[in-house]
C-alpha cells in the first residue's frame, strides 16, 4: 500500500488524461477476450487511422465501399450514417455520430475521419517507424548457440502517401535471426473512385470469412454485434509482419457502372513448411516465422504457393452480392492433419455471399465450398429494435473436412472446421449504461486435435458499464461448459470430459481529481471437472496515465499481481506497448508485472516512445519454454520506438 500511496502522490498534480486514439484502441483491445498469441499485429487499424485523420472523407459523396477503408466500423453503421444524410455542416454530422450507442472508440474514429466538406489538407507525407525490443535476461537459444545471431530485434516501416498513390514497406529482424531484413514486405497502391490496384504485398477479405478474412478481431467478446457483422469487400496493402497473413503478386479493382464491381487477384509466394525429406511430402505450414536455429532455417521457403482468383460484387443501394472463386496450386503435396490446413496438391475454393440492409434491419450470409466439395455455411440476422436495443443471431456450419487455409471462424475455434453453432444475443444501450449478453451454444461432428470424442459446449457472457460522472464501471462474467482433455491416473486413460469455465472482471476507469486518471481490474478465474479439485486463478491491476500537452509528453505506470493454481486457471491480459504492437500475456502461477512507459512529441513530427517491462514469478526456476526459456524468476524487457511523420 506505501508504494500505491507514493505512486498517487507523484500524479496528483498532473491534469486530467483526455480521449485520444491510443488510450481508446487499448481500453477496446482490453475489453475483448484476448487470444493466446505472444503478440497482436494492429499496424493496420493504426495506419489506416493515421491518414484518414489526416485526410478526413466526405461522408457526402464518398461510396459506401470506400467508406469500408475506416478502421474498425463495420458497414452497418456506415450505411446508417450515410443514409441519414445528407449533411449540411460538420456540426450536424457530429451530432448524428454522437447519438448512436456504439463504443467510445468508433465515434471517436468517425469523428475524426469524416467530414461534410471536401476537405483541403493534403493527404501528401511520409511516416516512418523504428522499432527496438530488447529481453534484458539470456535465453536458452543464446546460451545454448542455438540461436545463429544477435540478440538485437529492430523493426521498420516507411508508409508514403501521394494523391491517390500509397507505398508501404516493412521489415523485420527478430533477435536470433541472420539478417536486418529476414522479413520483408513491400506494397504499391493506387486508388480512386472507380479503380484499384496493389502490386507487392496484400491482404484479401471477403463476406464473413470463409474463404478470405485477415481480420484477427473476429472473437466472441462484449462487442460481439460489431465482430460477427464484419464483412469484407476486397483487398488492402499489407502493412503488418504475420508471415502467413498476405499475399505476394497483383489486386486490381474496377467500379463499373450499375454497381458492378469486378476484383481479380494473382500470388506467387514461398511459404515457410516442414517438409518429409523421405516421402517429399509437407507435413505442416509454418506460422510462427522466425527463422533463428538450423532447423527453423530448413523450413524457409520450402512450399511454393501460386493463386489466381476472381470476385464479382453487385451492390445497390440496401443490396449486396458477391461471386469468388480462387485456384491454389502447391509446387508439393500438403498431408496435414491440422484442420486449418488446405490438403493436397491444388484445388479450387470459393463461395457465394451477400447482406441486405433495410431500415432496422441487417441479413448476412456466406457459402463456401472447397476442393473437395466440403462446405461452410454462415449467416447473422441484426436488428434494431429500437435507438437503444440491438439484437443478433449468427448461425454457422462447418463440414468437418472443410479446408479453406485464410479463413478465420467466429466461434469457438480460429478455423472454419468441423463446427456448428448458434450464437443469439442482445445490447441494451442508453445514455449512461451499457448491457450486452449473449450465448453460444456449439459442437464438433468428429473429434478435435485435442480430444478422442467430438466436443459440445456452451457459453454465457455478460457485460455491465456504467458511468457516473468522472467514474467509468464494468462487470463481466463468463462462464463456458465444453468438453476437453483429461488424462486420469487412475485409470491411466485419456478422457474427453466436460469443463466448467468461470471468469469474472470489475473494471473502474477513473479521474480521482487533482489531475489522476486511474484505471484498477480485479478478475477471477476458475475451471472445474468431476475427477480433479477446482483450479483457480486471480489478478489485480492498478494503472495510472498522464499527459501533458504543454511540455508533450504522456506517461504511464501498470502494476499487476496474480496467482493461479496452474495454467488451467490461466487469466490473459491485453497489454498495448507502442502504436502498432501489443502483447497477450499468460499470467499464470504466482508473481507480478509492471510497466512503465514515457511518449515525447518532438514538435509535431517526430514521436519517442520507451516501454520497459517487468515480469516477476514467486519460487520459479524459469520464465517461458523451449529456446526462450529464462533461468531464474525474472523477465525485462525495454521496446523503444521512433517515429517520424512528414506531412
């Protein structure tokens, strides 16, 4: 408690932390169900974010596809939007925005990326970014010399906006690997109102996903609404370092009249993959991409990949369809038992889709069939009851043998395999007060990777904001029942038994006065079966932000204490390092965290941010796993970013 004390005392005396991008991208993030990955690629909701702030569009007469390019607003509210003009002057648009009741975030973006007026800044400039993260401990891969290189990670990107041009090229270098650009990715643009083209690096998202979505946020969480109606319309530049997220080649886009919009797309591209030396056969697709040992080495380039695809869309007006079909071709036979994995050698995949929005009303639908005549089905229906209830119901099918290698499910697992479900829920939203709730109700035809039978579940979520004057609450519970592994003793067998899963988080945002933005989460985990004793799992974390317009800078401290029995009663936590990255942390056993962070504002063209991150675990002997693997109980890490904006 005398370090709290001391901490509040320090930032007593700043002023009030206010809206801005950053603190809202991470309050959102931080209110999702975080995935289990080591990190979250978001370079593109905040590059695109970026320019649109820069460059607002004319919600007038900008098409409804166009205004698609906004980050994270899905269609729905921008038809509503569009469909409710036109607007006369920006005051009248901001109102609008302000009475629908959608997150804080998605106002705050159209806010600032529409205007009424064509707008007369420039959408010219250069944005460059440098990235150093350094672990402060030595690795098991070092000390080992596993690991062929030095310890140094630095990351780049340059983003280059002319007119209706864009270039965008990034590069990576993970600690370990050989050599500065061991990643590369480079992009070409062009766009305007009737015609599109990338040449270099894209990424494809079509309908609901089930065949091309590059969306890592379709997760079941308390904006379930805004995740499950996402729906794409084609292709944007790849500005991201997840290797198996794009592809390499050429997109090109044409608006026809009688909306009609024809896409066509081509790749060529050489895929990391392990490859059966004695049968010539490749056994998996490599997706972590860090090439560091011998062995990760071998994997590079392995699998040759060629796609040619062609889309068609008519939209008009509250109607929308589309036709895709995409040819793969493998320079080598793929025999993989993961489920996200396309099997064989070529084959054709594709699908039709299409949404109809009428008044309070949203329907959306995909069917996908693959290369061997397996298919997917999914559909959500949206309505408006009134200005502040909303309901929806998705429905989605996957044949057990689907393979469609980019799509991403929303359900229960990542990919679009052997599921079907039905999700049904509701939001209630009115001036101060927040409820969302919804259940999903799921099951497997044949066993999984994990399990001997075929698995059924449930979930139930709830979500409950209120604000009350400089106070912001939030309670969530979510329980889920789903068959899973478990091995016996007593039996020395491998079962598949029901689980019972319960998480629960209170959340306080905060200004305490005298300048103190405060933000505390206590949170409890428990996972229960018949044959074994309840696991269980808590954490608390406390966080104070400041910024300071006058001398440009905004800092921060996190402080957070768990304690679980074991990794099953594992509680994640999204944590936002540096615009473009965030982590997922597993904080499980016993110990604590913290991190601290400073941005500077160098004038208006130059920005440094400085994270350093501590992770301590009680009577441990190591941190993490196989080549990352730290001796002792601590783990620190120091990111340090550059960023230089030319407008």
């Amino acid at each position: 408690m005398t370090k709290i004390a001391v901490i509040l005392i320090i930032f007593t005396s700043f002023p009030l932390l206010s809206d801005d991008f950053e603190r809202l991208l991470e309050n959102y993030f931080g209110q999702r169900t975080p995935t289990p990955n080591n990190f979250i690629d978001i370079s593109q909701i905040q590059d695109k974010y970026d320019i649109f702030s820069k460059n607002p569009i004319n919600i007038n007469t900008t098409s409804l596809i166009k205004l698609q390019n906004l980050p994270l607003v899905n269609d729905n509210i921008l038809k509503k939007l569009r469909d409710s003009g036109p607007y006369t002057t920006n005051t009248e648009l901001m109102d609008t925005i302000n009475s629908y009741q959608i997150e804080k975030i998605m106002k705050f973006i159209l806010i600032k990326c529409l205007s009424t007026v064509k707008t007369t800044k420039t959408r010219n400039g250069i944005n460059y970014i440098a990235r150093n993260q350094s672990i402060l401990q030595d690795r098991k891969g070092f000390t080992d010399k596993r690991y062929l290189d030095s310890e140094l990670g630095l990351y780049q990107k340059i983003n280059i906006n002319y007119n209706d041009f864009e270039l965008n090229s990034v590069i990576d270098k993970d600690a370990g690997e050989i050599y500065l650009n061991d990643f590369t990715s480079i992009s070409a643009k062009y766009d305007n109102e009737d015609f599109k083209a990338i040449l270099g690096d894209y990424n494809l998202s079509f309908g609901l996903g089930n065949v091309y979505d590059q969306s890592f946020l379709s997760l079941k969480n308390t904006d379930f609404i805004n995740t499950s109606t996402e729906y794409g319309y084609g292709a944007e530049i790849n500005r991201s370092t997840l290797e198996n997220n794009f592809f390499r080649g050429i997109y090109t886009e044409y608006n026809f009249t009688y909306d009609f919009k024809v896409s066509t797309f081509y790749s060529n591209i050489n895929r990391g993959a392990t490859l059966d030396k004695k049968t010539n056969l490749i056994s998996s697709i490599y997706q972590s991409g860090y090439y560091r040992t011998g062995t990760e080495i071998e994997k590079v380039g392995v699998l040759n990949e060629k796609l040619v695809g062609l889309d068609i869309q008519y939209n008009y007006n509250d109607f929308s369809f589309g036709i895709l079909s995409t040819y793969l071709n493998y320079n080598k036979e793929i025999k993989s038992s993961s489920s996200s994995s396309f099997n064989g050698k070529n084959g054709l995949i594709s699908s039709i889709y299409g949404a109809f929005n009428v008044e309070d009303n949203s329907f959306k639908y995909e069917l996908g069939v693959d290369a061997n005549n397996n298919i997917s089905f999914r559909t959500n229906y949206l309505l408006a009851i009134s200005n502040n209830v909303s309901f929806l119901t998705d429905l989605r099918y996957a044949a057990p043998n689907y393979r469609a290698p980019y799509a991403s499910n929303f359900g229960e697992q990542s990919f679009v395999s052997n599921e079907k479900g039905i999700l049904t829920g509701i939001v209630f939203s009115k001036g101060n007060y927040y409820l969302s709730l919804f259940s999903d109700i799921y099951s497997t035809e044949l066993s999984t990777f994990t399990t001997k039978h075929p698995v059924k579940g449930a979930q139930f979520f709830t979500d409950f904001r209120l604000k009350d004057g400089k106070q912001e609450y939030s309670f969530r519970l979510n329980y889920e029942r789903k068959s899973d592994s478990f091995t016996s003793d007593s039996i020395n067998s491998k079962l598949t038994i029901p689980y019972d899963k319960i998480n629960a988080r209170f959340d306080i945002n905060t200004n305490l006065g005298l300048g103190l933005r405060l933000r505390a989460r206590a949170e409890i985990s428990y996972k229960l079966n018949e044959y074994t004793e309840s696991e269980t799992g808590n954490l608390f974390l406390l966080e104070i932000k400041k910024r300071d317009n006058n001398l440009n800078l905004y800092y921060g401290i996190s402080f957070i204490s768990f304690n679980t029995t074991s990794f099953e009663s594992v509680i994640y936590g999204f944590q936002y390092q540096v615009p473009g990255l965030a982590y997922v942390y597993p904080f499980y056993q016993n110990g604590n965290n913290i991190s601290l962070f400073l941005k500077y504002d160098f004038y208006k063209y130059l920005d440094l941010w400085i994270r350093f991150n501590n992770l301590y675990k009680n009577n441990n002997e190591n941190i993490g796993s196989g080549y990352e693997e730290i001796q002792g109980n601590n783990r620190s890490q120091v990111i340090f970013q550059v960023q230089l904006k030319i407008n």
